[in-house]
C-alpha cells in the first residue's frame, strides 16, 4: 500500500483556511499562602524582581490551536490528543520532517483542534508548590517502550537507525527529532488533565477524538463520562482503559482502538492488549484494529510518525466517515 | 486611529498556506548518571513502569512552527520570540479573542515562525536533576509588572478590569485567559535559550526578529551576535539590553524598540528606559519609538495583545518595508 500525500485530490496544493487561532480552556484559579519570597533577576541586564510567590495562579487549564479549513468536508470537529510525555507537535511535521496528521486531517476537510493536555506544552503546568517535581524519561527507555528496537544499547541517538527493529515503519534515522519532542511528566495528574478535556469539549461542538496512548485513556474515559459531547473516538495504542462498571453494554460512542505490531515481545503491551480486548468484549462500540492482522508490517507505538502513518490516517478517516454515519 | 482586520484589502477572506508545520532545533544530548530509580503508573489502570532517570535527555531545544502565506509579500522570514513566563501562544489569538498578530504578519505575506524558546512550551524542559525546579509569577505580580493597572488588590482574577488603568489599552475583562498563558520560567537560562535561537537563525533563511520583553533582549543580543542572520529587530518593551562593548557603533541591523505607555510611574520601567536609550545612544542602527509621544496613549506591556494591537502592527510593518528597502 502506498500514499503519497501531495499527489492525491483534494491534497495538493495550498491549503486553505476559513480561519486558525489558539485558546485556553479549564483549570481554576488556585492562591498560595505562607511561602517565603526570593529576589531574582529575570532577564541578564534587567532589574532585580521580588518574587513573592503567594497569590493567585491559574492551574489545570489545557491549550488548543484550531485549523479550520476553508471549505469542510466534515460537519463534526476532531480533535487530536497526543500521549504522555508529549505534546500536541506530535501531530505536527513528523521527526523526518513529512507532514503529520494535523496536515491529513485539515487537508481531508475536518475542522481540527491540535491540543497540549494540562501539564505541558502550551498548556503549562502548576507551581512546584502546588504539583511538586515532574518526572522525565530517558531517550533509551523512550526508544524501547515505544517498540523502535530492542534496546537503544549504549548507541548516541543520532545512531539510533543501528538498533531499530529491521522492517520497523518508525522513521528511526530521525530519532533525534523523536528525542527533542519529549517533555516532563507528572504521575498524579490525571484527574486535572481529564477536567480540562472535558472543559475543551463543552466548548467545542460535538466532536470525533483521535487520541494516542495516555490520551487514549483521556479519549476512552471522556466517551463514557460524555457521550453527548463525543461522537466517536480513534485510540492508537492506549495506554490504559477504562475499568468495568455499570455503564458496560450501555455504548453510546461507536469506538475504534488500533494496535501496532511487536506487542507479543514486548514487556508491557501482551497485558495492555488483553486488557483492551477484555474491553471491547465489554462494549458493543468498541472494535480493534490490529494492522498485522491487515498486513500492515513494523508499526511503532508512535502509529501518527510511522512511514506508513498516512495509509493508518487513511484506515481511520474512512472508519470515521461509516461511524458518523450510522 | 482605528484598525478592523477583518475588512481590509489582503486580509479578509480565507487565509491560504502554501505549507505550514513544526519542528524542534537546537539542544545537546546530555547523559544523567548515579541517580536513583522508581516505579510508577503513569496512566490510570497501566502497567508500572521502572523509571530510571539515568540515561540521555536531548536537552536546550526550542520549537517553531511555521506559517507560510500562498502568496508571499516579503521574501525575509519573520520570526516571533515570546517574553519571560510566556509561549508563542502570546502572538496568537488575544486572550478577548481577536485575531493575533500572527495572523496580521501572516495575513500580511510574511512567511513566520511561531516560536517557544527553550524551556516552555513546545520546547519542553530539562530534568529536574539538570536545571532545578523554576520559578512561578503570580498573575498580581504579572497584573502589576505588565502595566495593566497599579495592582489587582485582592480582586478576583475574573474581575481584574475593575483594577485596570481607566485608560487602558489591555483587555483586562479577559485577564483570566491571560493568566492562563503564563508557564514557569527559570533565571538560570539564558545562555541556553540563546544557544537555540541561534540554531534557529542558522536554519531558516536571514530572518526579521519580531521579539518582546525577554525574548526583546535575546533579539538585540542575536542581531550583534549574529548580523549575518538577521536582517531587522523589533523589540516591544525589551526587558534588558545588550552591555557596552566594542562593537558599539558597528551596526550593521536595523533595530526598532517601542515602548508603551505610563513607564514614568512604573516601578522598574524607568530604569529600563534610560538604559534602552543609552542603547539607542551607542548604537546609530537603532531607533525607539515612545507610541505616547505619537499620540497612543494607553499601551501595557503586553502590546501585542492590546485593544490598538493591529495599529501598532501596521506601525512595525511600515518599518519593516523601509527598513529592509535600504
């Protein structure tokens, strides 16, 4: 299968919008109180500033930068949530510098909402008072969970190709630009993440989500806790489901889950995707797409930068336009 | 003088990108060692995952993001460099929800870069084990050290207008999105927000630096640093300015630095005043322009976000087309 993005209709030439910008949305006010003041000089050459840091901060709120395109295709926004760790540039060019899904899906006619989750990206994150230290992960273990290769093994980045998996469809040449992307993380956040999600969606329309990994988990949650606000979601490889409650069967989100390849030698993902089986066993709505059971060869965890990640695209636009249908 | 974005010849209508997209520049790969491990859940219901912080950051990269018009006017790249505790987000949408001067540049022809410096945003941020936790404002301090009234004084952040100068340009109904934008910051940085910019410059063709506030001080730094990459600065309200040295006098980049309005009675802005016109003083290439002394009373800080923000666009791209001519 191949897909070259330039040549097919409606995907040349330049692409046109009936407008763009930026917001942010959800958090809360929050004040600190009691904490003892520092003198700094913010800018080399400037004057000193008193950094008195009790008062009031804004906490919790996400950011969204919206591409809408001149003539829509699609009546339903999507809006893409990347995975943890991440930001929103995950959608963007990708590491090889090809244009990302952000680009298919304005390009395929949708009206499309490239966000930074609370806690990172434009988005921002609280106070070390309030949140205390975020965690960072290393190049090496990045590389190995997410199935680029078996082990980086010592290697510089810049050689990261060396230890790639061979037929794997990451572009691992560029596993540098992979590495530049990354940002600190928090691991008690989630429910500030998920309130600032649900913020976003009761600003915009009704909307398609496609998310990725721990968004996948924020995308699954989000359509159970807001069908009316969620029309369908596309979850690459997420990284956690919902658990079982009273609301199984009862399947208002017609939901596709895709799945890579390597799962079954891998640490973490033969228990990740039994319990994604589990659910959708669970849930009428919910269908699995695994891309070896189609013939699709070698994708990484990072299914939206594979060389591939256009025919993926492709797999998920035409599930979107029968989903939204029904 | 009034100025409506949408009803002007060029910038009503669809906007048309011959491309757009994002990347990451600049940064070293560092390795962390002799740190201790942990394991954590880093999605609700995932599987624990080991993290050792002992391994390879890439860390000191920037991002940019890029808008380029279907039919450019200018054949230099502008790019715009935020200020301190801020994002590129700052040049998009106003936080009352007008139209950027993103959009105006763009709109305009010129091919821009929408830019987070090293450190926030897009850009990310080093481990903790490598730069320390960074510092928060608090949104009175950056009510009152932004210009927008003498203080906020306990008031709500949603009702900061009752706080704001009567005369004022700022929005300040939509303070609370403003507070949103702010990010953390270090104080220990700057050699390497530098390095990045720098790195930036060499990628994309000789460009105009379009700067404000702490990123006006890396703009003034990059043109002395670098005139071989930089074609014009303009610097809104520069936090610093370059120290004297021996290449005073050896101008060789048209520099543009506009002030706002009711420095005299600011705590801080005197002082920067007089070392800003020390500046101009040394350097026969650069030129200030007090918008009070043209008769636009009102300004903050924060002049690309005021209500007058388009007319004080026209103003930098009027300078721009002649300085670039010459």
């Amino acid at each position: 299968m191949t897909n070259d993005f330039d040549t097919r209709p409606g995907r040349a030439g330049p692409l046109c919008l009936r407008d763009m910008g930026a917001f942010h949305v959800g958090g809360q006010a929050v004040r600190l109180q009691g904490q003892p003041a520092t003198r700094a000089v913010l800018a080399a050459g400037g004057e000193p500033v008193l950094l008195d840091p009790n008062g009031s901060y804004w906490v919790g709120q996400m950011y969204a930068q919206y591409f809408l395109p001149q003539a829509p295709a699609q009546s339903t926004p999507l809006q893409l949530w990347h995975g943890g760790g991440l930001t929103g540039a995950c959608w963007e060019t990708t590491p090889d510098g090809r244009p990302g899904w952000l680009h298919y899906f304005v390009r395929r006619g949708w009206d499309t909402y490239l966000c930074d989750a609370a806690e990172r990206g434009r988005a921002g994150y609280a106070p070390r008072e309030l949140w205390g230290a975020p965690l960072s992960q290393t190049a090496e273990a990045v590389f190995a969970r997410f199935r680029l290769g078996p082990s980086l093994d010592g290697v510089a980045l810049a050689d990261a190709a060396q230890q790639a998996f061979p037929e794997g469809q990451f572009p691992a040449e560029a596993f540098e630009a992979l590495a530049r992307q990354l940002v600190p993380r928090w691991a008690h956040t989630d429910a500030v993440i998920l309130g600032a999600y649900e913020a976003l969606l009761e600003r915009v329309a009704p909307s398609v989500v496609v998310c990725h990994s721990q968004g996948g988990m924020f995308g699954l949650t989000m359509a159970q806790r807001r069908p009316d606000r969620v029309r369908a979601v596309v979850a690459l490889e997420p990284a956690a489901v919902p658990p079982p409650s009273a609301q199984d069967e009862a399947c208002a989100v017609p939901t596709l889950i895709i799945l890579g390849d390597r799962i079954e030698g891998d640490a973490r993902w033969p228990a990740m995707r039994k319990r994604i089986e589990q659910f959708a066993r669970r849930h009428a709505c919910v269908e699995i797409l695994s891309l070896p059971d189609l013939g699709m060869r070698g994708n990484s965890h990072m299914l939206m930068m594979d060389r591939n990640h256009l025919d993926i695209a492709d797999l998920v636009h035409g599930w979107l336009a029968r989903a939204l249908k029904d």
